[in-house]
C-alpha cells in the first residue's frame, strides 16, 4: 500500500470522552416511577415525580435557533391520561373500593411483591385504568368508589361517550379527547374505545392476558349478568402477531394464564366457561357477491352481506356470545380517517417516495378494513334493541393496545397526533427510565467536527440519511430523481463498517463467554430504503447474490453463488446463512394467503423470522437482518444489538416503530443492590432519534389554491409499448490478445479522508425537548473500525480492485468472446492489471494523517479508484475496428417505462402511442413533436424522456461529470430505436457550450450500446426544425420519399398557401382550434411541415393535408390515407365529408372527441310546443362502422373545423 501522507486534521476542543457511569434507568419497573430524566442546558438532569402524560412534539416552523419558541411549543398535555392517573391512584390506594368482589381478589393478587413473576407497574396500571371505567366509570358507579370528587367526573365521562368535548382545562379546539369512534355511516352506533399507549417489550400480551381474566371470571361468578362479557374477539394485524396471540387461549398447552400465575386457584376453572377467538384483521374484508364459504358460484347473486350474516360467518360462535369485549393488538393501525378530498391525499402523500407512498396507502385500507368490520359486528343487531328502539352494541369495549397509537400523515389528522380515545401512557421513554426496555445509544459526535446551524455537534452517522443526501454526485444518480443503490451502499458504508466492527466485539465477547458451547449470537438489523438498496447490503455483507446461467439442458436459470462478505461471521454459503434479507412480497403473500399458503418459501421465510434468537428454532443462528422500511410486528427477538437505518426517517413516529423492534430486554434479573433491572444497550446509526414526535401543521381553513397533480404511470394494457433503456455509467475498449497499458502518472488523484474514524454515543436520557444539543459529561463512547481492519489484508485490497477492474472490462464480451476473454484475463490481463492497480495506489492515494491505509477497501473510495484506473485503461495495439463497449449498472442494468408511477402539477398531454399516459411537458415544441410522432406511421410507439423516466447520459464537461436526458426514445416499424432531442431556439441558446459534449456523448452512447448487442439497434438525432422531423424518422424507418403522396418542402415568403400547405395531424387541428383566437388560416405558427404535389388544385388560405384514421368511411377514403381538407363554407354542411368535435363522439380511431365523417343534420320539435332541436348525424361510409347521432340545442354546438375536398 502506499505510504501514508499527512494532511492537517482539526481537532475539536475539550473532548474528553469515557466510558459511560451513570445509568440511565431511575425506578423499579414494579413500581409507579419516582423520578424522571428532563434535560437542562443540554445536560440531563434528575426530576422528583412521575413525569406528566405529555405528548412531545416539534413544529417544524420553529427553527433550532428560536429557543424561546421551541421552548414554548414542545409540549402539549394528554389531559384525561393524567386526570385518570390521579383517580386510579387513589383508588388503587383504596384497596379498590367500589369493585366487584373478584375484580377486587384479581388486582389484589396480581401486585403481590412474593409472585414468582411480578408484573411492570405498567401493566397493572393499564388494567386498573380499563377496569376502573369498565366497571364504576362508563356504567356510572363512581360513587361507588367512596369518593365524591374526581378528575374525571360523570359528567365528564357522559360527555367522553359522546364524543363531545370534556370540562378539562386548556383543551384545543382541534383536538380533545372521547371515548367513542363515531361510524362514517352516522346512522351506525360509535364503537366504545380505550386505547393504552404501551412501549414496545412492555408486556402487552400479559395486559390483554389479564383483561380477559377479570371478564370470564367475573362472568363466572355472574353466569347471567351481561357487564362482563364471556366472548374476547383478538384482532391482529399479520400471522406472526396471531400465532403469538395464541397463548390468550384459555386451553393452549402454553396460555399465560398459567404460565404467569394470572388466576387464582378457586377461579380457574371459569376461564374455560369463556370463548377467545383470535384472528386477522383480513377477515374482515367483505366477501364476493358470488361467493361463500370460499367457493364460487358463477349464477347465483348471493348479494351483499348483512351485518348480522356478516357477524354470524366472522365470529362463529362468539356470535351467540353478544356483546363481546374486542382487544387490537398494534391497535394504531385500526384508525378512521377523515374523509379527504383527492388534492388533500395528494398533498399528504407529496415529497415521500414511492414506497413510503404504497406503504401509507396499505396502512389506510387495512385500516377501512378493520373498522368497517368491527362497526358491522357492533351494529349486527343480533341482541335485540333498548326501549327507544336502537339496537343494543354488539362490541361492550374497544380495547387498543399500542406502542404508537398516532395517525399516519394521510388519516386527515396532523401526523404523529394521538388517538383522542387513549386512557392510559407508558411509551418508550417511561420504559427506558424504567429498565423495562434496552437503551438506545445513539451518536452525539464524531471526529469530523461538523455543526448544525445552531453550533451543536451534528455527527455524520446521526442524521446518515441527510448526509448521504449532501454528497450525491450527477453520477450517483439512475435518473434524475432516482439514486443508485451502490451509490447509497458507497456513502453509508463507513458507517456500516463501524456498526459492524462494534457487532463483532460483542459477538466475539458472546463466543468467549460460551466457552465453546453453542450460543444465541447478537443481531445486527439493517432497515434499507427499498428492495432494490436492501439487496446490495445483503450481498456486500452476506457476500450472496444471484446469477443467470444456462445449465447442461441449455436453459437459463438463476443460481445462488457466494463470495467473501464484509465480515467472515456474516458471510453466507451453501451450508450455513447467517445474514438473511427480508422478502416483503414474500411476507404480504403470506399474510394474504394466511395458513392455506403452499408457498414453501414463503412460509420457511416466516419461520425464520419468527425464531431469530429462540433456541431450536431454525433462525437460532440469523446474525444479520438485512430489511425495507422496518420489521414486521410480532418481531419479538430480544437478542439485536446494533440498528442502522438507511433510508429516510420523516417522522419520530418511525423512528420509533423502526428503534423499538430491537429495545427487547435479554434478562429480567434484578439488581439486589439497586432494586433495579441493569441497563441493556442498543447502538444504533442513522435513525434521528430524539424522542419528539414530529407536530404536523393543521389543515387551515383558508389557503392558496393547490396545484392540480396529473399522474403519470405506465398503462398495463399497454405493456407490447414497453421500452427498455440500458443504463451505461462508463465505456471500455473490447480487449484482445494485444494486452492493455495505462498512463498512470495522468490519472486524478485519490484522498482518503471523508469518513468519520471515530464516533462517541452516548444513552440516550428523558426528552431532549430543548435546542440545546447535549453535552459532554464524561459519559461518551467511542466507537472505530478497528475489529473491521481486522478482517482486511492491505494486499487483499488491491487484489480485489484489481478484479472489479477486470469484470468491468469483460462486462461487454458476447457469446464465444467471452470464454477466450476469461483465458486471457487470467493468464495475461490480470497481472498487468493488478501492476497498474499497485502503481496508482503507490503515486496518487493520500492518506489523511491518522487514517487507516484498509479504508481504501471502502466503496466510496473503491468506487473513484476503479472509475480513474478502468477509463484510463487502453488496448496496447490500438486498431481502427477497436470496439467501445458500456458498463452497466449491475444493480439496475435498464430503466424501464413498466416502472414510471409520479405526478406532477407541470401541464401535460395524453399519449396514445406509448406505454405511458401521459407525456409531461417542458416546452411547445415537444407537444408538437409528440402530435407528429403520434401521427406518424414510421413510429410504432414512443417514450417521452422527462426526470422521472430515467434515461440519462453520462459525459464530463470542464472536468466535472454531467447527465444528459435525450428528449424521447421513439421505436420505429423496423425495430430501431431513436434517441430524440428536440431543439428550439431555446435549446441553442441556453449552455450552448454544452450542447456539443452532449452531442458527442449521445453518440458514443449509441455506439457503445450497439457493439454491446443486447438492447436492439439504437441512433441518435437532433430535430432543430420541427419542419424535419417527419422525413428525420421516416428516413431512419426505411420509408423513401417517392413512397408519400406528397414532397416536403420548406417555403420562402410568399408561397405558403400559394405553391404549398400544411400537413399537419388532425388532433393538432382540434387542440390548437379551442385556443383562443386561432383560425386555419393562422397555420403559419401551427404546422410544422409544408408539402406540395404534382397537379394539386389551386391552393387556398387554410386548407391543409391530413392522415385519416381507421376504416370508418371506406371505400371512399383508406384507412391512414392522406386527406385534402379546407374551411368550411358558411353553414351548408349537409352531405360534406367534414372534421367534427363533439363530447358526444366517441371515435376509438381519432381522438375519441373529434372524427371525419359525413355530416347530417334535421330540426326536431316536441309535441305542442315550440321548442325545437338539432339531431346531427355523423354517418360513415363503412356499414361496419359506427353512426354518431347527437341532439343539440343548436347546430353550432357540434364545431365543425374543416372540410375534406381531395384524397391523395
């Protein structure tokens, strides 16, 4: 390797960072908490009490630097949580007067400190506060209690059920709290609702375990009375949640009943009495009108369900069990929305990808899903109805159970807001303080010194995402708006290495410990962006990928092959996978299919996710967890260690659901010293976590007009209009036996300098709900890649670039080239390759002082090593017939029009001819090439080209790297592809000094990619007259002049409408023609080319040639046959051939609104009166073909443009 050169490094002042002292957890997690962390001037502090249910927030108005501000609006009070905190306290202190004799033995005996199991004060608190409603608030008993006065009073609990506002003090107006979900259909009963805020590991299984004994034993002391239900319908949201929900069943061989010794002796047996159906949301999805019990039936209707079939086929026999106690577990997807116009959704779901996009949609229609079906089961009517009439409640209470219980940003609501039902608050900070979950250790520094905008330490691995963001190149890019998946790998690698370097000390540490014994090993889990980013983190780390290869029977098939990994612990083979990545298609297979699935592979998936860290399972061993957005719930694995999240986090709530997958205690042992549980830690990278929820900004109730969004997407029916676009990122000479050589003193150089070599985390403590960043106490990690270097040998480095390097250049070898290519590299290239690679790395790589040689093996600098060595690269005995060959994306090797799915508020035009839509439109010219090439017969279908297609061009200009983006991509009737740039006045005149590079990159492009010979035969064409462009891809098309009826020409002065006229399409015609103040004899700025022909008629001003569409007036006129049409004479139509446009003609050949055909028309009166009307007939010539008839008030409202006068 080369020596290092130093280069000056700033170091930052007053670091002196250790190891962490202080523990973070405060209280006991089987008592009320007593103290909480709040931060002051960046340094945590200890506050006597319990801390105040509060949900946290930051405006995203308020800049770091207004602290008053931010002060001021952090925070808003969860006012029934607290005022029920206090009431449910003072009846705990009670001994629970008021109760039920067994709900008093029940709670009795679950606080008992000598259980062989305690229960988390958490969990006990949420019972009380269900039970205390259930049982003395909503029947109305609060008296019962012995208390007079209360937080919470009748009144206000009467108010609650009605879903009105409550006597609480500094209520909003927006937001209030109740305890009814009013049903969309306001002549349905409002569901009850109570929904406990529980942080991920907190125990939510053992609650609703809990909630389920207290109803079946009080109903089995009270067999008659109908306040305890003896019927528990569980609603989960995926399989995994439900087969873990399995021990809520009171006859499982495993129920929690006995497990955590829930019930007295003396009341065991009524827990058989009662009924537990467990299930997924899925069976609420409404059922075919032609179908039942999953058969179908092709004749009979069986009509829609009613609520009472509905509630009879879903619930089985818990329907004879009405009304039933509902518990949803992950209850924050079981939310009603408001109902949004399509502008509000759109708006909603602006700036997110695509993926965020589809995963906000899913989450709304499980949700519709969901409550529709409870709404049906609470307004089933199958117990009768009270004395006024209404039917009586089928559901007695909503239970929710959640670590999120907020909106999601398309509900209508702000995003992260609160579901207004909660009745109780112990989130993941409680949790934290409290020891019952891990504590997240997050970056607050590194060595590279960066600041925020406010001066606080800003550390790279912290906000990963961002940073990543600030270093794209034009060259990191696919499209313009699309990254490449290596390009974020290359960026967040350094931070992965680190991630990864910490893993193995724990993982080697966990080795040790076994003492050569089989062990649980410690997960890393890696949260990627999409699919197509998560498959190239789990090949760098697991060293897997897949290959296309033609077996012995000479079919291809897809082989799984293995190379070295990142980490030898993490790499997978044949025999042994430590690192898997996360199928979602897989996953969402199989929870739609459910048990019935065959799918093998989907269901060895599940497993395998199921049993991470459970001994015998056959995921025991998983080490790694490669994942897109964030883990399913049911994730239940206490043994991850370390989290990196690459992708964009635009919420805290994410940040939340993505953190707490991976906060799972190991061990519940007590402290006996402390009378604590000891402090377990997560690292974790590139999730911004700071615990306050972001507070989306309410709708207002004026705003500006908002802008109309077109969508754009590829038509499915359209899919033989398919175009699909290599994605070159460099060139190579076609090697030969000559051998290469390498100018290596003019390469650019190479600094190795940009990534941070140490990072301090530090626990995380309380809300940091103040601007000032937190500061140096003594209590900071570090954190350095040194068990990384480890695993990389300096010569293992340049061996392996040498390699890529290789694989670049045979990249573009076909058919029996490349088995002479493979000989020859590894006899004769490779050598002289790895002496290039040695040579440069020795002259041109600097190190900066401090920074490890093997950080060359990272793939930000790897990638500009291999870039500046391959391109500087020639065959020795250059020869005239040299081929230039592209390198491809290897990730994405073309873009395809199958993928494009945007919007966008710019104007558009509809496109017939292609597999989109619609085109998005930048100039007139371009809407003027797209009527031409939709008119034109030599155009088989085409692609407009915009930002979100993809199609770029690379090329360098003034030294620095550019992307080009051609216009179109128009398929010819002879198979050939033609790059189109269309070029006004505009286009030459704007950095024409980089037209020429652009030029000159099109073209190599298309030399490149024909010598490659996998993506068809390609030419590139500049159209800077629109007047060309017909001949332009007519010529390319194979179509000869004398094949037209007609020659093209370009007028001087003076001759339009005297030796020649437009040719023009008919739909330009209609377009141009509803423009204001535009007539035929305007065509001067319309048409785009100009033709004559031998013994035309005498010209006249407006008179135009057009192509004819479809068979409608044959034999009279061909189909596609060229068309003489001039204006119309005054009003006499009758009997003319003439261009009309009307919305009632429908002409699948034209342009649906408009056709060519024989014009008709007759006064129509009523019987006794005056009125009278005009029918139009549009008659054909064909009798195969369509008669237009339209009645309208008057003749002039079907617009008739023009005439047809000749046939050519």
């Amino acid at each position: 390797m080369a020596k290092a050169k130093t280069t000056t490094e700033v170091t930052p002042d007053g670091w002196a960072p250790t190891q962490a002292v202080d523990d973070p957890i405060l209280n006991s997690p089987y008592e009320e908490p007593k103290q909480y962390w709040r931060y002051a001037d960046g340094v945590p502090h200890k506050v006597p009490g319990r801390r105040p249910a509060r949900y946290h927030f930051k405006d995203k108005q308020t800049g770091a630097a207004q602290q008053d501000l931010f002060k001021i609006e952090t925070e808003d009070d969860l006012p029934l949580i607290n005022a029920l905190r206090k009431d449910v306290k003072r009846w705990r202190d009670s001994g629970y007067r008021g109760a039920s004799a067994v709900t008093k033995e029940l709670l009795t005996w679950w606080i008992r400190e000598d259980r062989p199991r305690r229960l988390f004060f958490c969990q006990r608190e949420a019972v009380e506060t269900v039970i205390y409603l259930l049982e003395l608030g909503i029947p109305g008993r609060l008296r019962a209690s012995g208390f007079q006065n209360f937080e919470v009073d009748a009144d206000n609990i009467s108010l609650l059920l009605k879903g009105e506002k409550p006597n609480f003090d500094n209520l909003g107006e927006d937001f209030f709290p109740r305890l009814v979900d009013p049903a969309s259909d306001a002549g349905l009963l409002a569901l009850r609702r109570l929904g406990c805020k529980m942080a991920t590991g907190s125990g939510k299984t053992i609650v609703m375990a809990m909630l389920i004994s207290w109803a079946f034993c009080n109903r089995g002391r009270n067999p008659s009375s109908t306040s305890f239900p003896n019927a528990v319908l569980i609603c989960a949201p995926n399989l995994t949640v439900r087969k873990r929900l399995s021990v809520l069943r009171p006859d499982d061989p495993d129920n929690y009943y006995d497990t955590f010794d829930l019930i007295p002796p003396k009341y065991r047996e009524f827990m058989n009495a009662g009924k537990v159906l467990v299930t997924n949301w899925h069976i609420f999805a409404p059922k075919g009108e032609h179908t039942e019990g999953g058969k179908s039936y092709a004749v009979v209707n069986k009509g829609e369900e009613t609520h009472d079939a509905f509630t009879r086929n879903r619930l089985g026999e818990l329907a004879q069990r009405l009304p039933i106690l509902v518990l949803n577990d992950e209850g924050h997807h079981c939310w009603r929305g408001k109902n949004l116009s399509e502008t509000d959704e759109k708006k909603a779901l602006k700036d997110r990808s695509k993926e965020e996009q589809d995963f906000l949609k899913e989450e709304a229609e499980e949700a519709r899903i969901w409550l529709a079906g409870l709404d049906r089961i609470n307004n089933s009517g199958l117990i009768g109805k009270d004395e006024s009439g209404t039917i009586l409640p089928g559901i007695s209470a909503c239970v929710d159970l959640s670590a999120t219980p907020f909106y999601l940003a398309n509900s209508g609501y702000p995003e992260g807001s609160p579901f207004p039902w909660l009745v109780s608050d112990f989130g993941l900070v409680d949790a934290i303080e409290s020891g019952i979950t891990k504590v997240p250790r997050l970056p607050v520094k590194d060595d590279q010194g960066n600041k925020d905008e406010a001066g606080r330490p800003d550390p790279v691995y912290f906000r990963l995402w961002d940073s990543i963001k600030k270093q794209l190149k034009p060259e990191d890019y696919i499209s313009k708006t699309k990254v490449k998946p290596e390009a974020l790998f290359k960026y967040a690698e350094g931070a992965l290495t680190t991630l990864l370097a910490q893993w193995k000390v724990q993982f080697d540490k966990c080795k040790e410990d076994a003492g050569g014994k089989s062990f649980i090993p410690p997960v890393i889990i890696v949260v990627c962006d999409n699919t197509e980013v998560a498959s190239i983190f789990f090949r760098e780390i697991s060293g897997e990928y897949e290959e296309e290869t033609v077996n012995e029977e000479g079919k291809t098939v897809v082989v799984k092959k293995y190379t070295g990994g990142l980490l030898h612990e993490l790499e997978n083979s044949a025999a042994f996978q430590p690192t898997i990545r996360i199928d979602s298609k897989l996953l969402a297979k199989i929870e739609a299919e459910g048990d019935e699935t065959k799918d093998e592979a989907a269901l060895r998936l599940r497993e395998l996710i199921d049993t991470v860290g459970k001994r015998g399972g056959i995921g025991e061993q998983v080490r790694c967890v490669v994942s897109v957005s964030m883990l399913t719930e049911g994730w239940d694995a206490n043994n991850v260690t370390h989290i990196l999240g690459v992708r964009a986090f635009g919420s805290q709530l994410l940040c939340e659901q993505v953190v707490g997958r991976g906060l799972r205690r190991v061990s519940y042992d007590i402290n006996p010293e402390t009378g604590m549980l000891n402090a377990e830690y997560a690292d974790v990278y590139g999730i911004p976590f700071s615990l306050i929820p972001f507070k989306g900004k309410p709708k207002e109730d004026k705003e500006k007009p908002d802008p109309v969004y077109h969508s754009i997407y590829a038509v499915p029916e359209r899919d033989a209009y398919e175009i699909r676009m290599p994605n070159v990122e460099s060139y190579v000479y076609a090697l030969r036996e000559g051998g290469i050589t390498c100018d290596v003193d003019k390469l650019e150089a190479l600094i190795v300098d940009k990534e941070p070599n140490t990072v301090y985390l530090a626990p995380t403590r309380g809300y940091q709900d103040e601007a000032t960043g937190i500061k140096d106490t003594g209590e900071f990690i570090p954190q350095t890649r040194e068990e990384y270097y480890k695993t990389v040998r300096p010569q293992q480095v340049i061996f392996r670039l040498a390699q890529i390097i290789l694989d670049d250049l045979a990249q573009g070898a076909e058919g029996g080239d490349r088995g002479k290519l493979k000989f020859l590299a590894r006899h004769q290239l490779f050598p002289e390759l790895l002496k290039i690679v040695r040579e440069y790395v020795r002259k041109k790589v600097t190190f900066k002082e401090g920074v490890d040689e093997r950080e060359l093996a990272l793939k930000r600098y790897a990638q500009l090593l291999r870039e500046r060595v391959r391109d500087g690269i020639l065959p020795l005995v250059a020869k005239d017939d040299q081929k230039l060959l592209p390198v491809l994306n290897s990730f994405e090797p073309y873009t395809s029009t199958g993928n494009v799915n945007y919007q966008t508020c710019r104007p558009v035009m509809e496109l017939e001819k292609s597999h989109l839509n619609r085109a998005m439109l930048q100039s007139s010219y371009e809407s003027q090439a797209i009527e031409i090439m939709e008119d034109l017969d030599a155009v088989d279908y085409f692609t407009p080209n915009d930002r979100q297609i993809g199609l770029i061009i690379p090329y360098e200009y003034e030294g620095h790297r550019h992307n080009y983006e051609p216009d179109f991509v128009v398929k010819l009737k002879n198979g050939k592809l033609v790059l189109l740039e269309i070029k006004g006045m505009g286009g030459k005149i704007y950095n024409q000094d980089l037209v020429p590079a652009k030029n000159a990159a099109a073209r190599k492009w298309v030399a490149a990619v024909n010598n490659n010979a996998r993506y068809g035969e390609w030419v590139f064409e500049i159209c800077e007259e629109l007047s060309g462009l017909r001949q332009m891809l007519e010529l390319h098309a194979g179509i000869a002049d004398e094949n037209r009826p007609f020659r093209i020409l370009v007028p001087t002065d003076g001759e339009h409408w005297k030796t020649c006229i437009p040719l023009i399409a008919l739909q330009t015609v209609v377009r141009k023609s509803q423009e204001k103040q535009k007539t035929l004899d305007g065509f001067g700025s319309w048409s785009s080319s100009w033709v004559t022909w031998d013994g035309h008629p005498p010209f006249q001003d407006g008179m135009f040639v057009a192509q004819v569409r479809g068979d409608a007036m044959e034999p009279d006129i061909e189909a596609g046959a060229y068309g003489v049409f001039s204006k119309i004479d005054g009003q006499d139509r009758q009997g003319k051939v003439v261009l009309a446009v009307h919305g009632g003609i429908d002409d699948p050949f034209a342009g649906r609104s408009y056709t060519v055909r024989e014009y008709h028309s007759e006064r129509c009166g009523s019987d006794g009166t005056d009125w009278q009307h005009v029918r139009v007939t549009l008659k054909p010539t064909n009798p195969a073909a369509a008669e237009f008839v339209l009645d309208v008030k008057d003749e002039n409202e079907v617009r008739v443009l023009a005439e047809l006068v000749g046939i050519l």
